[in-house]
C-alpha cells in the first residue's frame, strides 16, 4: 500500500494567498496531500475551504479542517455548499481550541458534523456534487464509535514513535489512519505544545538538541516519518512543518520524490 505525506500550511491572516502558494510550492516536492487550519488558536484566518480550492487550483490534493467552535449549523452548511461549488472533497473535523476572545457557539460538535455532512448526499442541493470524504482527530485512547464512523483518522502528534505503535494496534478499523507529526522548531514551541496537548510527552534530548542546533528539530521529523513508514502500521503522516517548511522538504525529498506516495511493507 502506499505511505501519503499529508502536510499541514499556515493559512493567512490577512487577505493575501502568496505564501500560501509559496508553501504549496516548496512542498508539493514531497507531499501528496495539503491539510488547511481552521482559524487555528483561536486566530481569525481567510476560509479552509477557500485555501483548499487554491491548493486545487495549483495541481494539488486539499483537505479542509472545519471546526464547531466557530460556527453554527447554518454557517456549516455554507461551507458544506461553498466546498461542492469548489470541488472541495475532503474535510477534517475537530471540536476547535479554545478561543482567545469571545465564546463557542454551541451549536455544534463533531458527531453532528459528521450527521449532518453524511447527510449531504441526500439532498437535493448537493444533486451531481461527489460525496464528501470525512476525517477526525484522535489522541492516543479508544475511538469513540461515532468517530468509527468517519472516512480517516489522524492521531495527535506524538514524538514517542512506540506510543503510537501502541495505539495503532489497540485500534480495529478498516479506516485509514496518519500519524501526527510535528517539527519542533524551538524549546518555547516545546513548552507551549507541553501546555495544549493532553499526554504529549517531548524527549528532553530532542529539546536540548533544537535549542543548540534549530536544524535538529527537522532531522528529528525526518527520522520518525521515515520510521512511521517502515513500520507499516499508518497509512501515512500529518506532518506540521511549522515555519521550518523549506528545510523540511529539502531534506525528505530523496525519501520522498514528488509526493507519490510511497510503498509500505503493509
């Protein structure tokens, strides 16, 4: 089967797409698919859906996260219509962090999204518009059975390869499956991630390496996407570049030329 590079762009704060494209650019070289944020941390960014239609328009494969903090059922189903108009296929659901400013909306969570999303096929409005592919978020715990449900899984980013080794073989589903990986460019990042993440547990060698050398934290990455796959356990990986986006794709691209998809043992 195939190992997909899935990797994760900063969408913009400000009405300007140019390093988004600059992004797509540099990493289309290794990856197979784009993961676009929803107004992530709680920070105001131009649509997912209209990202993951740019991604589509400069040959790439998008995939557009949504989450329930930030909208109501109507405004769902917007984005469920502006994504078909665009020929946005793919979506990842999440709860959404916490908000800097201001309340959740309430009115919806990711058992309904996917309800309502499924629900999409039958109606009307969405006549010859191809069905939509589904995914959701995990940590490293059972999945709940509405999440069962869903099209793929991406666990939580983790740097203890054997804890998601673990996890994966805790789990009995058909679904595909990507393990969340994350460069760590800094041991500020270290310590922000250790205060957000639940069980996230940051190796202090790795820490102690990104603070003399911030290449370290790319090599780091690197090495567990390249473990990850010989495992064959995942169908692929998250990855988070972060700002290190650049280093990173030099340096997987002999591992990984052109984001094909490369073969795993499983």
């Amino acid at each position: 089967m195939a190992f997909e590079v899935i990797c994760e762009i900063e969408p913009p704060t400000r009405p300007d797409l140019t390093r988004v494209r600059h992004q797509i650019g540099v990493l289309s070289a290794v990856t197979d698919s784009f993961l676009i944020p929803d107004n992530h941390i709680g920070r105001a960014t131009v649509s997912s859906v209209a990202v993951a239609h740019e991604v589509q328009a400069m040959g790439a494969r998008g995939i557009a996260c949504l989450n329930s903090r930030d909208r109501n059922l109507l405004g769902f189903r917007r984005d469920l219509l502006t994504a078909a108009a665009y020929g946005v296929q793919r979506f990842l659901f999440v709860y959404g962090d916490k908000p800097t400013a201001g309340n959740r909306t309430g009115d919806l969570n990711v058992r309904t999204m996917l309800a309502e999303a499924r629900a999409a096929t039958d109606d009307p409005a969405f006549a010859g518009t191809a069905p939509f592919r589904l995914g959701v978020t995990s940590g490293l715990r059972p999945l709940p059975s509405f999440k069962s449900a869903a099209d793929f899984v991406f666990a939580q980013v983790c740097y203890d390869n054997d804890a998601l080794l673990r996890w994966r073989d805790s789990l009995r589903t058909d679904q595909p499956v990507y393990a969340g990986v994350m460069v760590l460019a800094s041991p500020r990042m270290a310590g922000n991630l250790a205060a957000t993440i639940p069980d996230i547990s940051i190796p202090a060698s790795l820490v102690e390496a990104v603070a003399a050398d911030r290449d370290a934290g790319v090599r780091a990455a690197r090495e567990q996407v390249l473990a990850l796959r010989e495992s064959g356990a995942f169908d692929g990986v998250h990855l988070v570049p972060v700002s290190r986006y650049r280093q990173l794709a030099a340096l997987l691209e002999p591992d990984f030329p052109r984001g094909s998809g490369q073969a795993s043992p499983r």
